[in-house]
C-alpha cells in the first residue's frame, strides 16, 4: 500500500512538474517567475541552508532550466525547408540539449554527494595487509624518480608488510637492443642508472622484454612478479606521504568485495592556465571540482573510478579481471569500469596524500588532456558503459557522465560559431526576438550559472569551466573526431613534467587562439554595422552582438592562457615551518625552515651575525627526519642571503653526495600530508556568482591586454628557437 502512494506521489508531482514547465505565459510573468526563482535560490544560499533545501534550490532551478527547454524545442527552430537556417540551427539546438543533459547527469551525481571520508591512522585489526608498492616510470629523470621512490620507501608501514618496485618501460629489452645506436645507448645508460638507484634506495627494479600495452601492460608485468594482497600505484612524478597507507589499507578489512581506495591528485606546481593567470594561489585548481566534488559524488552511487595513481587496489580482484584493462589508452577508468561490472565496491577518501607535478608548459597540458579524452572516447565506444552488463543503473549513469564530458568541444565550438552565422551572413539559426531572448535565454543562463554554484561552490568559480573548455576546445576538437572515426588509432604518449620556461613567449601552439579572437572581434563590427543599417532588428542584434562579446570576453582571456609566463622551473616552493640547524663553517645558528622545493630550501637564521657569515658556499642543514627521532644532516649551497629584522633569510640548494640524501629532501617536502590539505583550504572561498563574474571580467580584460603584448613582442622581435623540453613537448 505504501508503495502505492509514493507512486502517486511521484505521479502527481510530475504532473505538476509538466504543467509548470509546459503553461503559457506572458514574457512578463516568465522574467517575474524567474526572478522568484532566483531569489528564493539567493536567499537559501545565504542562509547557507543545505540537505533538503540544496535539493528544494536545485529543483527550482531545474524547472527554470525545463521550460527554457520545452520553448526552445517548441518555438525557436528554423523552418526545415530553410536548410541554410535549419541545419546549423539544429546544430546549435543539440549543442544545447547537450549541455542540459549533462547538467542532468550532474545532478544526478553531485545534488548530494557523500560527505568527506575522515581516513584512518590505524587498521582495525593486529594483521596489516602485504602491500606492493608500483611506481611505473618511462621517460622520467633520475631526480624526479629519486624523490619519488625516497617518499614510498619512508611510508610509515612495517618493511616486511610492504615492497616498492620501480617498473621502469624506458629500459626495457626492446629499447635497449634497438637499431638507433642512440635509442639502445639512452636506454642501457638509464638500465644501469636507475637498477643502481634501487639497490641504493632499498626499492627493487623491473623492466621487461618489450614495451606492449602502455602502462596497463607494465602494471601487468609488475603482477606477474609480485605477489603482495594489495598494489598502490604512484605515478613517477607522485610522491606519497608517510600515512598514505595507514590512511588507505584499513578500509579493505572491512570489505571483503573492495577492489579500490582512490585518493585525490594533489599537485605542488600550478598547471599553464593557472600559472599564466596567477591563480594558482588564490583560487582552487581545476582538478579540485572533480577530486572535492564528483568523485564524492560517484562514491555515493559506488562509482569511483580509480584514476591512474594515488590509489590502493585488491590484487585477488585484478586478478579475477585479468589485470589493468588495455584496450584504451585511460586504463585507470576502463579498469575500475570492468571491476565495477563484475560486483566489486571502490571507495573515495578525500584526503591530499600525495603531491605531483603538472604540465608545465601550454602544448604539454593539451597534449595530456588529448589522451584523456581519446581514451574516455574509447571507453564509450568499446565499452558503452549505458549497457554495460553487470552495472547498477546508478553506475551506468556516472560512467556515461564521465565518458560523454568529453564531447564538450562540439558544443563550445557551436557556441562559438553561432552568433557569427547571423552577425556575418543575416541567417537566423535562432527564432526569436530580443525580449524572447532576454526572457528565456538569458535567465536560462544566469539560473544555469547559479545551479553550478549550488553544485560546486568554493570548487569552481564561476565562468573557470567555460573558460578551461575553450581553451582546450580548440585543440581537442580535431583530437575528439579522429578517436570517433578510427577508435584504434590513438596511442598512449606521456606528459612531460619536467620542462621549464626560462623566458616569457607565446606558446607554439597559441595561433588558432589570436585568429579566432581577431574573428570574434571583426563580429563586434559587424554587430555595429547591423545596428545602425537594420535599425528595425536593433534588438535581436544586440542580444546577439552581447552573446558574441561574451565570446570574445573569454576568447581575450585565452589569449593569457597561451602567453607563458618565465620560470626556472616547474618546482615550486612551499611553505613549512620545521626547526633546525644551519652550519656554516664551524658554526651553528638556530634556525626554521620557511619553504621547501625540489631543488633547495629558504632558512631563515636567528640572531645578529653580519650577513658576510653566510656568503655563498657549502652549508649543512641539521633537522629531524619525520620517520626518526635522531637529526639528520643535508648539504646545501648557499645561493643568496637577505637581512631581516631578527636574523638572516639564506636561500640555499641541495648538494646530493648519495641516492640515500633523497631520502632527506622527500621528507622536507612530501613526508606532511597535513601541508596539502591546508593548503587547498586556503583556495577554497566562493566569490559568488556576481562577484566572481565581475572579478572575470577584469582577469579577461587584462589577460588581453598581455597576450596582445606578447603577440606585439613577439612580431617585432627575434624569433627564438625552441628548447629541447618546449620541442619534446610537441612532438609527444
């Protein structure tokens, strides 16, 4: 009986729901319903009102956002006879019922995600699980693997319980027997390198006959080898903190049927949009929306995917699945999508537990970003995760939302394009008047708007996401259509990490963004050509000439985006506070370390000894490792020293005598997983909507101006040659 009227209940509400979205209304009372609506969504946020009226908010907004559909599908289509109208009208109809339905799926994963797990320091039961520790490596340099395996080897976690491998596809059989005489001596100097590595480090070294299915297959081979209950897998550029798996192994006692613990990818250095824009240290990273938000989100349906590193994985369950899955070049996603399909469970903790590098320069972020959406392109193609046997509904609902995301450059490009198709050539792909717009549209957007910052808050600001689309839109789209004509074609490449841009320049790959802001600005001219030609449809060109301004608004801030900024490194110093010991010569000051990098250390000195003490020259740091109650001692190279009220700020580099100093450096910057999760709260404030658009308008109009500049510099200077590292990353 009671299940009767739940479903009257819901009857009746979609009824409601249908009469709402369908009734005819004046375009007074649709901009008056409007402004009730966001209103009462205002007022709920202020309020800071969550659990059910979050749902109440996001259902008003939903109803909006439905009837902007049923008049957009009823009243605003071209005729189809007219197909010079109707075809890229239709274009653009679709590109908008795209984004609705992700909107929907969106809802559906993220209106009420789980919230954040808090961890566990230590197992439940005496009997700690045997843990083999993969770091699968191809290309990465001695350093970046030195620190690396330095973190995983000083987890905080019995030694007998616990192996790390380095399986290492840059020095396998193949490479090293290969033709080129250059290819085969590479490899065979890095063979002996790194195998050396591992004997000093304590980490045992693995490579294979030849280099067959990316990484999916070096993971396989490390299986093959190894025999541990459960496998953590580190990206070579991420280093663990020391309870990563205290805070990850617990959890699969208590599930018999676990096969993941996936934690975020926190990363030390900001990625090219974020660098170019100086954001990094006020405004959360991008991949915050997906790690703070959707993955809590998947969890709550059990449909958090293991995302390539960062991860603890049941070897009985790989096993069952014949391993990491292969056939895309994204194995991470294919593989928990497999594991899902056949009953097992994953699990999302929300805690910063590594630290990792991003793309340094612009063509490296494009070029990763191109295989994540080649490979999810796969995974929907091969695997089509909407019938994929095996899954709950829920499941297929969120593998479908991860998957189709990647379709995003057909409809930002339809988005781009349209407004020109009436601006330049008088076609109306959009029938309606400027108040019909305005009554619809424009409120469509602004309540759009206002549900994603419901959805994500202090994760993404407003307007982020539009502007991280476009900027990859451009170079994706081609990338997107050559995976959906031959789904074998793609092959997986790796991201550089370790380039560096001495000097400020334009990206190589920046030119298809300055002609299309160029176009878009020959639009504005066309805009005021129209409104003073054809003053009778002054109206629908304004609004059209607004939506084409809002384009190049976005366009103008791209323009930064590809303007790189100089850096001597990809590093970046991040603060600490560890009391220590500077010696100099024969003496010893006390002293506390301000921030840490890869590469060096800032000391700051107490007491009145003149600066000529510390001239540039060997110094040691005395401190206490994390993972020792003895102190230990560094070598450093005093590179600059600056007075300060109560002492000294000396800058200093390490000096690496042995592979076991890298032990030291790790715990300087990875042993503290508290660090990261300070400092991503730091970033986390939400602006609001109105502010936060203001606060884009001004970063686009400044973005332009320096872009502009550097395409200035850039035409009446020399042309330079490109690095190595700027060269390898455009050929990857």
């Amino acid at each position: 009986m009671l299940k009767i009227l739940f479903a009257i209940a819901w009857l009746l509400a979609a009824a409601l729901a249908l009469l709402v979205i369908t009734l005819p209304i004046s375009l007074q009372a649709q901009l008056v319903a409007v402004a009730l609506v966001l209103g009462v969504m205002m007022l709920l946020k202020v309020l800071k009102l969550g659990g059910t009226w979050r749902l109440i908010a996001l259902a008003l907004g939903t109803t909006i956002v439905l009837r902007y559909v049923y008049w957009r599908t009823t009243s605003t289509l071209p005729p189809v006879n007219q197909l010079e109208n109707f075809i890229p009208g239709f274009l653009l109809y679709l590109a908008e019922m795209y984004s609705v339905f992700m909107l929907a799926l969106s809802l559906f994963v993220v209106a009420a995600p789980l919230p954040p797990r808090s961890g566990r320091d230590t197992p439940h039961s005496d009997r700690l699980p045997s843990v083999d520790v993969f770091v699968p490596s191809y290309n990465e340099d001695y350093t970046l693997l030195a620190n690396t395996l330095a973190a995983a080897l000083k987890m905080n976690y019995p030694s007998d319980r616990m192996k790390v491998w380095l399986l290492d596809d840059g020095a396998t059989s193949q490479k090293r027997s290969a033709e080129h005489a250059g290819t085969a001596q590479a490899a065979e100097k890095r063979h002996v390198i790194l195998k050396q590595l591992c004997l000093d480090l304590g980490a045992t070294y693995l490579t294979r006959e030849r280099n067959e299915h990316a990484k999916a297959g070096n993971l396989n081979n490390g299986m093959l080898h190894s025999d541990a209950e459960l496998i953590a897998v580190f990206d070579a550029d991420h280093a663990p903190a020391r309870d990563f798996l205290l805070q990850t192994v617990s959890y699969f006692e208590q599930d018999p049927r676990l096969f993941l613990v996936q934690t975020p990818h926190f990363f030390i250095n900001p990625d090219p949009v974020e660098r170019n824009l100086s954001t990094f240290e006020k405004m959360p990273s991008e991949n915050e929306m997906f790690y703070g938000i959707i993955q809590r989100g998947l969890d709550k349906w059990n449909a958090a995917f293991f995302c390539g590193s960062a991860a603890v994985l049941r070897r009985e369950a790989l096993d069952e699945a014949g391993g990491f899955s292969g056939v895309s070049i994204t194995e991470d996603c294919e593989t928990a999508l497999d594991l899902h399909s056949r009953g097992w469970n994953s699990l999302y903790v929300d805690i910063p537990l590594i630290a990792g590098l991003q793309p340094a320069t612009f063509a490296s972020f494009i070029q990763q970003r191109s295989r994540w959406a080649q490979g999810m392109m796969q995974i929907m193609l091969f695997r089509f995760p909407l019938f994929k046997r095996g899954l709950s509904f829920p499941q297929r609902l969120c593998y479908m939302s991860s998957t189709l995301f990647w379709l995003f450059p057909f409809p930002r490009t339809m988005f781009l394009v349209a407004p020109l198709f009436y601006l330049f050539f008088g076609l109306e792909i959009f029938n309606a008047s400027g108040g019909e717009f305005l009554a619809y549209t424009s409120t469509y957007i602004i309540v759009n708007l206002m549900m994603q910052n419901y959805l994500y808050g202090s994760f993404r600001w407003p307007w982020i996401s539009e502007l991280y689309e476009y900027v990859q839109t451009v170079h994706l789209l081609p990338a997107v259509v050559s995976v959906l004509i031959n789904p074998r074609r793609p092959t997986f490449n790796v991201t550089a990490k370790d380039e560096s841009i001495l000097t400020s320049r334009l990206s190589e790959i920046s030119l298809p963004f300055f002609v299309i802001f160029f176009v878009l600005l020959l639009g504005v001219a066309a805009t005021v050509w129209r409104v003073i030609n054809e003053p009778a449809q002054a109206d629908l060109t304004l609004v059209v000439g607004g939506w084409n301004v809002l384009n190049l608004l976005i366009a103008g801030c791209a323009l930064g985006v590809v303007s790189e900024r100089g850096a001597r490194s990809s590093s970046r110093r991040i603060g600490v506070a560890r009391r220590c010991e500077l010696l100099v010569g024969d003496q010893a000051f006390p002293a506390t370390i301000n921030d840490v990098s890869v590469g060096g250390a800032r000391v700051q000195v107490f007491g009145d000894s003149p600066l000529q003490t510390f001239k540039n020259g060997p110094a040691t740091l005395r401190f206490q490792p994390h993972s020792s109650e003895e102190t230990a001692t560094l070598s450093l190279q005093i590179r600059n020293c600056q007075k300060e009220s109560d002492g000294a700020s000396i800058g200093c580099s390490y000096i690496v005598h042995a592979a076991t100093d890298h032990f030291l450096i790790a715990d300087l910057i990875f042993a503290n997983s508290e660090q990261w999760r300070s400092f991503q709260l730091s970033r986390r404030r939400n602006p609001g909507l109105i502010r936060g658009t203001g606060w884009f308008i001004g970063l686009c109009f400044y973005q332009t101006s320096r872009g502009l500049s550097y395409l200035a510099r850039r035409a009446m200077g020399p042309k330079k040659s490109a690095s190595p590292a700027q060269k390898r990353a455009v050929t990857q």
